[in-house]
C-alpha cells in the first residue's frame, strides 16, 4: 500500500474552485497531471489542467469514467456526496478516504468524532423539532447558535439565538433549510480569537503540523489570517497535540483543517473542521518551507512529508468581490504576495483571490 505515485501519474480532484487551483499547481510542479471532477465549466482549477470532466457529482457513468482515468482522488470542498467519494473508493485510492469525508461533512458528526477522541467543542445537541430546539436553548441559555447539520459555509445556514429571538419563527426558518439533514444547536462561545491548525498524515502515518494562526472573520467569511496566531506557548502546544491526535483518530491520509475557539481563560474549543486545504492556510505558499498545497500532493502521493515550518511571519488577506480588481490595481509593496483565481464574475463576497504581507525580520 506504501506506493508512491510515479512521475506522470493523475490526480483526480474533486472540485474545480481555487483550492483545487492550487493544489493542481503545486502537483505540477511535482511532475503529477491533475484532472479535474466538477459540475461547471470554466473553473478555476481547469484552467491551469488539461484534463477536466464535467459531470454532476451523482453521475454514475461520469464517475466511473473518473475512476479509470486517475491514480490517486481527493477533493477541494467537503460537500462532495458521501456515495461519489464512496463509489470512487471502490475502484481507486480516494485520499483522505470517505469515512473522514463523511465524518466532516456533518457538524453533528464532527462533534460527535471530537468528543469521542476526547477533544473539547462547545456544548451541543441534535435539533430535530421546536420542542428540542425550546428545551436545549432552556438548558444551554441565550446566546446560542442554531446550525444546518450539513452544507453550511461562510455562516451560510445558521440563526443566532438572540435573548428576543422567537425560538418558533426561528425554527420554522430553520425547518426549511435544514431537511433531511438536521439542525444542531451549539452554545455560543465567548472567544478571545479564532484559530487554526493544518494538520498533514502521509501514507507512513508522518505527521506534520502547520504554526497555529489568527483567523478574523468579517460577516462571517475569513477576511484576515495572521501569522502565527497571538496566544501562548501552551496554547500552541494544545492546539497542535489536539491537530495531531485527531488526524491519528481520523485515519489521515492528506490534510486536516482545524478550526478552533481560544477562550479568555485559554480554553481550546474545537469547532469546525476540513479535510482539504484550508483558506487560513494560504499564507503556506509564500511564507512556509511547503505549502499546504504541495504537502496535501506529498501526503496522497506517498511521498515523504514536507517541512511546515515558517520562514517568515505574515498577513493574508483575503479578496471578495470587487476587492481583486482594486487589490491589482493598487500592488505595490514589494513583500506582498498577489493571488488571484481567474474568476471572471466578481460577485459580492466571492473570493477571487488573496494577499500575502511577509513580515520578515
Ligand atoms: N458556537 C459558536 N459560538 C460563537 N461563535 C460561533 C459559534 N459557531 C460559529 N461561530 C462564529 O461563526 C463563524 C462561522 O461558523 P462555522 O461554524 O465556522 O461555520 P462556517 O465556517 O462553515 O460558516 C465562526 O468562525 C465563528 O466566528
Ligand atoms: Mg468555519
């Protein structure tokens, strides 16, 4: 099982957005083909690959089709299908493998995982009607935070439960977009800041943590990630055992994403996590001795792991929108990095690219 992927060989992604972007272009630096698995043409990372099938994530033939094409598959997103990831498993290594897919897909699933392994989250329950939903916001007390269980992202799918919140009207919001997956409520966390942590596991069980970083969020979408994170030794130390712990839980083969809570009295809550590359990890391209990119390539090629180490602290900055336009219009500090994603539609909140200030000593 310990076999490297020879020079040549294709990396089947599923996901064209700029996650698969770049990591098709830290493959080819590696000598490996990308091919590409996603529902729209054009995409961000079929323009830097030849090979690109395009097909909706439950089409059975187009997934047999990917199956033969590819050597090795991994994906860009979570919210792939758990039955396409599943039914590529069956003919072709699938990397991290779909139980981890499964287990990140779903919140509920995800705590569930974490408290099972023995690593703090916020205090939550399933959500399955307005009688659950009064009876747990009794018990946790307001505020709290209602979730879809799945599909959610950039705080997309989520109701704050306010101290006037109308917990009927708040359901019944819910109901609609939660089915047939369900909702989970979590206790509302008075965070000092955000983190978070990358973790890669190669074939050989090699484990490699990234530095913990700062994540700052602006209406809920990552605006600003800075390195390292500004918390103590030992909450660097927690953050990366708890990274590491869970990667070995998990079965890793790839990356591991995760997002966490830090609280006034340095408590290290778990939040969310990703089984890809990570946004909060872009900064790795520019700063690290291996990108994010590259190691999540390394790790499901079975090649040996790289080392995460920084070279110099720094500032991502995320552009959404209009930002990109102006953000290459205005470039002009030589120690920022300019990425963009070839993203033709510049709509509201849509990442189109990223900044990178190197804070060098
Ligand atoms: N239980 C919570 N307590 C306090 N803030 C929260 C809680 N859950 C989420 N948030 C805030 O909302 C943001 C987005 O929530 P998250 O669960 O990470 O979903 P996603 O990133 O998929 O939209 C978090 O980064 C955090 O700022
Ligand atoms: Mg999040």
């Amino acid at each position: 099982m310990l076999k490297t992927l020879p020079p040549g060989a294709t990396i089947g992604i599923l996901g064209g957005g700029q996650l698969g972007r770049m990591t098709a272009l830290a493959a080819a630096r590696l000598g490996y083909r990308c091919h590409i698995y996603c529902p729209e043409a054009g995409a961000p990372a079929s323009q830097v690959t030849s090979l690109t099938t395009i097909a909706d994530y439950s089409d059975q033939a187009a997934l047999a089709d990917f199956a033969a094409a590819v050597d090795v598959v991994t994906y860009e997103f979570e919210n792939v299908p758990f039955v396409a990831a599943e039914t590529l498993a069956r003919h072709v290594p699938v990397r991290p493998g779909p139980e981890v897919l499964r287990i990140c897909q779903n919140r509920l699933r995800e705590k569930d995982f974490c408290r099972e392994a023995g690593v703090p989250t916020a205090r939550f329950a399933p959500i399955g009607s307005a009688r659950d939903l009064h009876e747990r916001v009794a018990e946790f007390g307001r505020p709290c935070v209602l979730k879809t269980a799945e599909l959610g992202y950039d705080g997309k799918g989520q109701i704050a439960i306010g101290r006037d919140t109308d917990l009927d009207a708040a359901w019944a919001r819910a109901a609609e977009a939660a089915a047939p997956a369900g909702m989970i409520l979590e206790e509302f966390v008075d965070f000092r800041l955000e983190i978070s942590v990358i973790v890669a596991r190669g074939l050989d069980g090699t484990r490699r943590t990234y530095v913990p970083v700062e994540n700052q969020h602006k209406h809920h979408i990552l605006d600003q990630t800075i390195v390292p994170a500004r918390v103590s030794e030992k909450v660097t130390d927690k953050a990366k055992g708890i990274a590491r712990h869970l990667a070995e839980k998990i079965g890793l083969a790839g990356l591991l994403a995760i997002e966490m809570f830090i609280t006034a009295d340095e408590r290290v809550l778990v939040n969310e996590l990703a089984p890809r590359p990570h946004n909060s990890g872009h900064w790795t391209l520019d700063a690290a001795v291996t990108s994010q990119f590259e190691q999540l390539v390394r790790a499901i090629a079975g090649l040996p792991l790289g080392a995460p180490d920084r070279l110099a602290d720094a500032v991502m900055k995320n552009l959404l929108g209009d930002e990109a336009a102006a953000a290459l219009a205005a470039w002009s500090d030589p120690n920022e990095k300019l990425h963009l994603y070839g993203k033709s539609e510049a709509r509201p909140g849509r990442k189109m690219g990223h900044t990178t200030k190197l804070i060098r000593r």
